[in-house]
C-alpha cells in the first residue's frame, strides 16, 4: 500500500463513505495512468520521437505536409501500446463499473488518453475526449472506424522505428492507410484531435451530459494543466461535488479538491474502489459531518500547503461554509467569472458588461449632475481642484475608478441573476434548451 494511503485512513474512510452511495461516479484520467503501463507521454522533456516533438506531428498541417511521416509516427504509438497492458488501476476502474451497473449505478471514465487500455482492461463507459489511436476517420466519405490491425497497412510494417531517422523513403501516398467503406479507397488520418482543432462536439456534450450527473469524482494521474478538461473537475468541486486527486504529487489545482491522495495509482486506486458496492462495508458512523460536503481540504501525508492561483477555477458554493473554509474556498472574481462562461455561455459575460455599463454609467451621471466630492477630493490628496475632477474626462475616470471598487458587486449580482436570466432566455426560446442525453453511437 502506498506511504500516502497508510497515512491517510481517515480520509480514505471518508472517500470510501462517500462513493458507496454515490450514483454517478465520473473518473477523469490522464497521461500518469498510462505511464505506469509503460507509455510514454510525447510530451515535456525527453518527449520525442526522433527529433520530432508531438506538437510538430499532431496537426493538420504536418498531415498535409508528409502523411507518410505522420502515419509512421502513429504507427509507433499504435504498435507500442498494443505491446503493454492496462494496469491494476485500469482494471480497478473497469471492474468497479461493471460492479455498480449490476446494482444500478454508474461510473463513467473521462479521459484524456489516446491509447485505448481503458477499454482493453474492460471499461465500457468511457470517452475519449482527444480520440483514439485505434480509430480513423476517412477524408474522403467521413466514416470513423475502429481498427486493430497490426501494421494498419502492409506499407506500415516494419516502419515507425525511432532511430531510423531519414534512412528510409516516404511511403507512396497510395500505399497509405486506405478506407474500406463500400470501395471508398479514400486516405485515412488518424482519429485523434490535433492542435489547432476543437473536440468534437458530440464526444464534448457526452461529457458535458456525464459531468451534469455526476455526485462523487475522481481525478488519476492528470496534471490539470490541459483544457477543457482541467476545467472539469474545479467546476465540479464548486459545485459541492466531491472530489478527489490521485497523482504522485500535488498540481496547481489540488487546493480545490475535497481529497489528494499521492503515490502510483496502480495502488492507490485499487483500495480506494475496493468495498464501494455494499454501503454496509463501509463505517459511516464517523463521517456524518460529512454528509453535506463542505469543501475543506483533506491532505495525504506531506502534501504542502498550496498557495490559491490568481486565477483559480473556483466557483460560488452553496453550501454554508465557517469562516476557515471560507478562506480556504476563495477564488478570484474573474476565475469564477470563467467557470459561469462555461455553464452559462456567452449570456453570463453579455451579462456582465451590461451590469458594469449601468453601473459606471449612473456615476457618471451623479458626479456630472453635481454629487458632493469634496470627501473624496480631500481623501486623494487632490482639494481645490473640484472644479477640474468634476467634469469631463476626469469625472469618468473617477466614475470609472468608484466603479472598479464596486467590482464584487457586479459579480455578485452576475452569479445570482445569470442563472434565472438564462432560464428565462431558454423558456422564451431565445436561448437553446438544456441538452438532452446524447447517444453513445
């Protein structure tokens, strides 16, 4: 058992507690999950292949350049990844999903992995929100496919080899992996989303659709760094949902979570799931407190204290919080500003600037019609000038300056308003209705 587990059984009691009765448990997963079945990230120092970065290769304009050399590159991953094996935490995760489906709840994995072990190791509910190694989009007719096949192509075998740098020509455009959809025989590309592409919308509204369900979460081995789904978890957290960080350190986001666990996940995850299916086996005796979720934070052993981003992804809480957690749960304005555009869209930020123009434009009127500033004049250094600070320029800008001062009451007022103008703007049909389940096809 990890160091960070044995230290920390009370909370690992606690987290135990709550996802025996949770009903939709999502689990967001990164790179570090698979790196300890031995994949490689592509990313960082030492991430190349070749002399190539990821970066130089995921693209669509690297496509369109060489295909064969990017095709060779995503035949080496395919080729590796077929060679390991999904880990303990893999399987955990798979066989805890088909545990809770049998008695009516669900867990959903998330992830951010191209490599397919989620459902090698059994997993069924999972979404890739970058793709797959294992699918292909065809440019010609659009049919996405799963494909196995190992080489993809017979031009591919032998290829891909990390030292063989500029020792072998392109491959004919021809001889390249080819659709086979009714005849198509159109160029396949990887079904992977490359930088400078958006996700795909529907694999983001399955995810947008699992995360507005969710009542317990767990982050494996991700860094928190990569959007959207860095977004996902410190939304949820602001949301009073639950949850918890497995990784074998902290990251910029861990003061957000309720639980941080340290050490590989191929053994903190495994104990974590184990004896979630029968509420029974889990003592809840100690953790009544608990029920109501307050998100204070619970650190493994040694974890030190970190210091809230300027911009962190918090998000007004509306649960009752005492005066600590009030401290530890603050966020900037404009993080949580950020998080409203994501669960409001564009209306929260419309919004917004048309509360601050009301707001400015009144002070400009008041001080322009005449409002008493002798105080203020006096406060700022600057008496027996009254007559140049009230009018023109200077006026706005002192508008502007009291302005800036009211700044959390603008947002206070935008995220206690935006939320019922949205729902106004849907019911009148000005706005799209909430999203409806999306298929899994």
């Amino acid at each position: 058992m990890a160091s960070g587990i044995a230290a920390t059984k009370a909370e690992l009691a606690k987290l135990k507690s709550i996802l025996s009765r949770a009903k939709n448990i999502v689990v967001l997963t990164g790179a570090g999950i698979s790196a300890e079945s031995g994949i490689p990230t592509f990313r960082g120092p030492g991430g190349f292949w070749r002399t190539y970065r990821s970066q130089d290769l995921a693209s669509v304009g690297a496509f369109k350049r060489n295909p064969s050399l990017v095709w060779e590159f995503y035949h080496y991953r395919r080729e590796l990844v077929l060679n390991k094996q999904p880990n303990k935490a893999h399987i955990a995760l798979a066989e805890a999903e088909k545990r809770l489906m049998e008695m009516g709840r669900r867990l959903t994995v998330i992830t951010q992995n191209i490599d397919g072990l989620h459902q090698r190791a059994g997993s069924k509910e999972v979404v890739e929100l970058h793709g797959s190694l294992y699918k292909t989009l065809c440019l010609k007719c659009h049919t996405m496919d799963t494909n196995y096949d190992s080489p993809i192509c017979p031009s591919l075998q032998g290829r891909g080899d990390p030292i063989t740098e500029g020792s072998q020509k392109d491959i004919p455009l021809e001889d390249l992996p080819r659709c086979k959809n009714n005849n198509c025989k159109g160029l396949l590309r990887p079904y992977i989303v490359w930088f400078g592409e958006n996700l795909h919308e529907d694999t983001l509204s399955r995810a947008d659709y699992e995360l507005d369900l969710c009542d317990a979460c767990l982050i494996v081995g991700s860094s928190s760094v990569v959007y959207p789904a860095a977004m996902y978890a410190p939304t949820l957290a602001a949301r009073g949902i639950p949850v918890a960080e497995f990784n074998l350190e902290s990251t910029a986001a861990t003061h957000l979570f309720k639980f941080h666990f340290e050490g590989p996940c191929t053994e903190t995850i495994p104990e974590v799931l184990k004896d979630i299916y029968d509420p029974l086996n889990i003592n809840i005796s100690s953790n009544k407190k608990n029920v109501s979720f307050a998100p204070h934070r619970m650190m493994s052993t040694d974890v030190k204290q970190q210091k809230p981003l300027s911009d962190d992804s918090s998000f007004p809480i509306n649960e009752k919080l005492n005066s600590k957690d009030k401290d530890e749960g603050k966020a900037s304005m404009k993080a949580k500003l950020k998080i409203a555009m994501r669960d409001y869209g564009a209306t929260v930020i419309v919004f917004h600037i048309g509360i601050s123009m009301v707001m400015l434009g009144g002070l400009y009127a008041a001080f322009s019609s005449g409002l008493e500033l002798t105080w203020l004049i006096e406060k700022v250094g600057l008496s027996g000038r009254s007559g140049e600070i009230a009018t023109g320029a200077s006026t706005f800008v002192m508008a502007y300056a009291v302005n800036k001062v009211l700044a959390p009451v603008r947002f206070s007022i935008t995220f206690a308003c935006t939320p019922f103008l949205v729902r106004y703007l849907r019911s009148i049909g000005l706005l799209k209705p909430p999203k409806t389940p999306p298929s899994k096809g």
